[in-house]
C-alpha cells in the first residue's frame, strides 16, 4: 500500500502535541497593531489549541500527525 500524502498547508499551520491536541498560531499579529491592546497582542502571542470538531477535520488533513 502507498504512503498516504500529507496536506502541505495543513503541516504548515498545525503542529501535534505529544498528547495528540493539534497546536496553531493565533492570527493578527502580522500588522495594524498600534490600534490593539497590549494585553490582546500578548494573548495573541500563545499558541491556541483547535476545538475537538475542529481537530477531527484537520486530522484528515494530516494522516501522519
């Protein structure tokens, strides 16, 4: 049997944790930051965990994750 492929821009995007939660980097933060908070922009910063529907799609996206 062939190796499945792996969705480029999904491996891009997400990363998995060694609990299998799939981690991603939060957007806006790339510009018009002068009119956010600083506490907003600091909370931007962490790396968010996708939501359990949302983590069941992008495991198809990535069989090897």
């Amino acid at each position: 049997m062939p190796k499945m492929k792996t969705r480029k821009s999904a491996s891009k995007r997400y990363s998995v944790t060694g609990s299998g939660k799939i981690k991603y980097k939060k957007q806006g933060l790339r510009h018009i930051l002068t009119k956010k908070s600083t506490k907003r922009k600091r909370s931007l910063r962490k790396s968010g965990i996708l939501s359990d529907p949302e983590q069941k799609r992008a495991k198809q996206l990535l069989p090897y994750g």
